[in-house]
C-alpha cells in the first residue's frame, strides 16, 4: 500500500494487536478468473512464525479451497476509521487553508494461503474463534454447548485456511501531518462522541496505543 515514512506503524506487537481486535479482515486471492475477495474472521497465532500465522476457515462449498492460487494471498485488516472535519482545525479559524481527511488505521498481511482439511484442526480453530468473541458476553457460549453430532455435521461443511505470515505492513493516519494544536482539537471532538470508534481514534490522535 501506499505508505508515507509519516504514517508507518512497523511494530509488530502493535499490529498484532489491531489484527487481534478487529479480527474480521478481508481475505484476496487472485484466481484465474482474476481477483477474489472473501470476508472472514480470523484468528491469529503469534507464536507460529517469527511474525505469526493467521488462521481461518470457509464453506466447503466455497471454490477458493479447490483452487488455491500461486503465491501470496493478502488479508486486510481495517482499524478505527473516521471522517475528520477541517471544522476540528483550530488552523481554519485562523487561515482557512484546511481540507477534510480520513484517519484510519490498517494492516496488511501476506504470506502463502495453506489449506487444513482435518476435522480436530477445524475444531480447534472454531472452539478458539468461538471462545475469543464469546469471552466478553454475560453468559458465553461454546462450541460445546451443542449436539455433538450437530457439531460434526458443521465441520464436515468447512475447509480450513492458514497464512503463515511472510510480510505484515502497518498504517496509522491519525493526524500525524497536523499541528498539535489541530491534533488537539480532532482529539476533542472525537472524544465526546458515544460512538466507540471515534472514541478509539480520539485516543490513537491523541498518541494513546490499544486499538
């Protein structure tokens, strides 16, 4: 992607992060009949490989397992995004010379697409997936919970999918090229909102790291 030296995020932990809290990404192959792309949720291990290994799963029905395309697939992974106003500039009130933007952050992953076809490695995946967007409910559910014949039959209907990752690109456009005055006031407006993604970017503007 195109990544000015201002707004590059090379931390991997700080990746992986991001990665780990908006785990649904698009996933884009290119097939013979050209570029493909499927939204999935993943799940990323970052002990598997000096910069992790992602791992998801899609309908059996689904052709991209049949054919898995030569070379690297790209998954991306979209952080808080917002609209920014130039009304947020302290700079319009005093010269005008201000236009609006969008800050977002972004990951880019990449690395061979790798297909698991085995019944206890889809079990694992969908237990972990399962139990990682489960944990914060009041009364979680897990794969256990249904019939176990019930569950098999759902198994036999997904292939499984592993990217281990060769190459990981990060973008963090959060005001960087503004003055600390405007930053501040981006910041401002956006933490006064009750949507919780432009709260999170309040946060990133202001310097702060989770996302």
């Amino acid at each position: 992607m195109y990544q000015p030296p201002l707004f590059r995020e090379d931390d991997l932990a700080i990746q992986h992060d991001l990665i780990r809290a908006h785990p649904f990404g698009a996933l884009v192959t290119l097939a013979s009949t050209g570029l493909v792309a499927n939204s999935v949720p993943f799940v990323l291990d970052t002990t598997a490989g000096e910069r992790g290994t992602l791992r998801c799963h899609v309908a059996r029905a689904n052709p991209l397992w049949r054919q898995p395309p030569d070379g690297e697939v790209l998954a991306v992974f979209h952080g808080p995004q917002v609209y920014v106003t130039p009304s947020w500039y302290p700079s319009k009130r005093e010269h005008g010379k201000v236009v609006p933007t969008w800050n977002y952050a972004v990951v880019h992953v990449r690395g061979p697409l790798v297909i698991r076809d085995d019944r206890d490695w889809l079990l694992d995946l969908v237990s972990r997936l399962t139990a990682g967007q489960e944990s914060p409910m009041p009364q979680p559910w897990a794969v256990g919970d249904a019939p176990a014949d019930y569950i098999e039959r759902m198994l036999e209907a997904i292939v499984g999918i592993e990217i281990p990752v060769t190459r990981i690109e990060g973008k963090w456009k959060v005001s960087q090229n503004r003055s600390e005055a405007d930053r501040t006031g981006v910041a401002a407006a956006l933490v006064q909102s009750d949507d919780p993604r432009n709260r999170a970017m309040a946060a990133l503007v202001s310097g702060k790291r989770p996302v």
